[in-house]
C-alpha cells in the first residue's frame, strides 16, 4: 500500500530532522549567547551600547548562514572553491583600494555596508579552507607531483600576503596557520608543510623589516610589556589586571571595574575575554573554554565520521581557525601572546567575524548531515 504524500513528506522531515547535528547547534548557540551577554556588559551605558543593537542584527545574519551552509550539499560549493578564492582575493585588493581606514595608522580592512562594515580578510579564511578542500577531492592530492602541490600550496598563500598589506598582522598569520595545520594532518606527506615552515621561519627578518612601527611596538610590547606601560604594554597590563581582578567566582554581571571604568581599551572586540573572567571569575573562564574544547572535540570527531575526505579536510580546517583563534585570543589576554587583534569566535563585537563562524559551523553541520545520506 503506497502512503500518502503527506505522510511520507512527515517522515521525511522527521528523519531530516533526527540528523540535524544538534550536539554542534546548541553548543554555537550557546556561544553566542555568552557573547551577547559579554557584550552588553562591556557596552551598556555608554557611547558604545549600539555596538549590542550591531550585533544582533548581525547574529539574525549568521543564523540565516548558518542554515544555508548546512542546507546546501558541500559538495556543490567544494566544486566553485577555486573561484571563491579568486573571488575572495578580488575583494582584498578593491578593499586596499577603496576600503574604508580602521584606525589613525592607516590601515585599509572594512567595506562599509549601511551601518554595518564588512571584512574580506574574515571570507578569505573560509574561501582557502574550501579550497584546501578541492585540492583533496577525489583523492587527487595523492597524485600531484611536489611541484604542483607546492604551486597549488602557493596559490593559498596568495590572499596571506594581500591581508597582510592592509596591514594586518594578526588575521594573515591565523590564515597561514589553517593552511600548515590541515597540510601536517591531511597531507600523506609532511615534507611539503616542512618547506614551507622552514621557509616562512627564514622570511620572518624580512617581514619584521617591512612592519608598521606600531606592530612592531606591540611585539616589543608583549616581549617586556613593563617597558612602556602606559603606551604599547597598557592593553596587555589591564587585561591581565581584569582576569587576575576576578579570582575564583568573579565580581558579578557588569561588577567589574576594569570593564565599567573603561581602564580596559577595545574589551569589546580583542579583549572580550577578560570582561567575562573579571565578571564569572576562573570558574566562569573554565566554563567558557570548556565549550570552546566541546566544540572542538565535537568538530573533530564529525571530520572521524565524514563519508568522504573532502567533508574532513573541511572539517578539520574549521577545527583549525576555531583552535587558533581561541588560543591566539586568550593568548592576547593572558599576555603570553602579542596584541595581534584577533577575535575570540562568537564571543567578540564584529559582524565579519561572527557570520563567517556561523558559515563555518554550518559546514560542519552540512558534513554532518550528509553522513547520513542526504
């Protein structure tokens, strides 16, 4: 007896949606709801608080992403990664064109979109992740010869070096990291990723000689920040007085005073992190990186589980910007990393960011979901 179609249009959705990667959705979710918290905690109440309003509308943004990227066979967008790459570099070289300053220095980074700002560098990273993905589909990396993969390798570093001229240090060194990462655990040999390692480690002389004097002033400033406490090393000396102000269980939602008196600069963006270690304490930071660490056992175990190579190289390349920006992040915060403004995932003022996660997680939803045969 053949069921009606409405009945099998019933099963159907419910078989859809018993595989949606739940587990994943909440968990990102829930990030972005601490965000939101943070957020109006570091803004309310002053000239700052549209930041909130901003964000939200961006949130509604990323959600509807989301849903895309994880509606769309990532198959299908593997296909055009190449393209999007292209496409990503065309963006980086109008914006240091016609790109509207981020700060007094210079530096060239924003499309102004309306109210809101986009940035190219924050699609770059997640045009070369599907990228590096294309250079696995149908196991062809396997017969690439070392100059082809190498010439392929260098085609990804291309929009680096682009990001890096707006400038901007912190987003073209995370990018280089997704790129040596995925290449150390998807390559079938790591002697390529050991070149180009070597190689970046021997430009590093050149590339401090062609710095901005304010990027090399945050690096001093991160080595020894006592040396100019009151200029490059305040960022970091604040920061750590925030994280260290809060001890076990914190001074309570919008208690803490490097937060309300604004001691803290930018705590909304780069320094999010130590708004909620002085407000929750160590035990509402421990909390907050225990999610980070869920979502990122959580993304691996989904690449374990892909039906193709293609679905965890993808994987793994979100696992990768995920772990390094956290890290990087916290880093900044702690001091044991220079002030390299580089966002923590989900948590930071900053629409770019924020949407690009979101489509980030969606892939990792699509792979997910796919493994299930739809």
């Amino acid at each position: 007896m053949q069921l009606p179609r409405t009945t099998v249009g019933v099963s159907r959705w419910r078989r859809f949606r018993a595989a949606i990667d739940w587990p994943l959705i909440l968990c990102v979710l829930a990030l972005a709801l601490i965000g939101l918290l943070n957020l109006y905690s570091a803004t309310h109440g002053t000239r700052h608080h549209r930041k909130f309003d901003t964000q939200v509308q961006w949130m509604l943004v990323g959600v509807l992403v989301l849903v895309a990227a994880t509606v769309v066979d990532y198959r299908a967008m593997v296909r055009l990664a190449w393209f999007g790459l292209g496409a990503a570099v065309f963006m980086l070289v109008v914006v240091r064109l016609l790109g509207a300053d981020a700060h007094a220095k210079g530096s060239a980074r924003w499309f102004n979109i309306g109210s809101m700002g986009g940035q190219p560098s924050e699609v770059a990273k997640l045009a070369v992740i599907l990228a590096l993905a294309r250079m696995f589909q149908d196991n062809e990396v396997d017969r690439y010869r070392p100059r082809d993969l190498m010439l392929r390798l260098g085609a990804l570093f291309v929009p680096i070096a682009f990001i890096a001229l707006q400038p901007d240090l912190g987003t073209s060194v995370l990018t280089a990291l997704i790129i040596l990462t995925v290449g150390f655990l998807a390559l079938p040999s790591v002697w390529p990723m050991v070149h180009i390692t070597l190689a970046g480690l021997l430009a590093i002389p050149i590339v401090w000689e062609t710095m901005h004097n304010y990027q090399k002033n945050r690096i001093l400033a991160f080595i020894d920040p006592s040396a100019d406490p009151r200029g490059d090393g305040w960022h970091t000396r604040q920061s750590i007085f925030a994280v260290g102000s809060g001890r076990l269980w914190g001074k309570g939602y919008s208690g803490g005073t490097q937060n309300q008196f604004d001691f803290l600069p930018e705590h909304w963006t780069d320094f999010p992190f130590s708004v909620w270690a002085e407000e929750w304490g160590f035990a509402g930071a421990m909390v907050l990186l225990a999610l980070f660490a869920f979502l990122l056992v959580w993304i691996v175990n989904v690449a374990l589980m892909a039906r193709d190579r293609v679905g965890a190289v993808i994987c793994v390349g979100v696992a990768a910007m995920t772990f390094w920006h956290v890290v990087v992040n916290v880093g900044m915060v702690l001091g044991v990393a220079p002030v390299v403004g580089v966002t923590l995932p989900f948590i930071s003022y900053g629409g770019s960011s924020l949407v690009v996660f979101f489509a980030a997680m969606g892939l990792v939803a699509n792979v997910s979901l796919r493994k299930h045969g739809y």
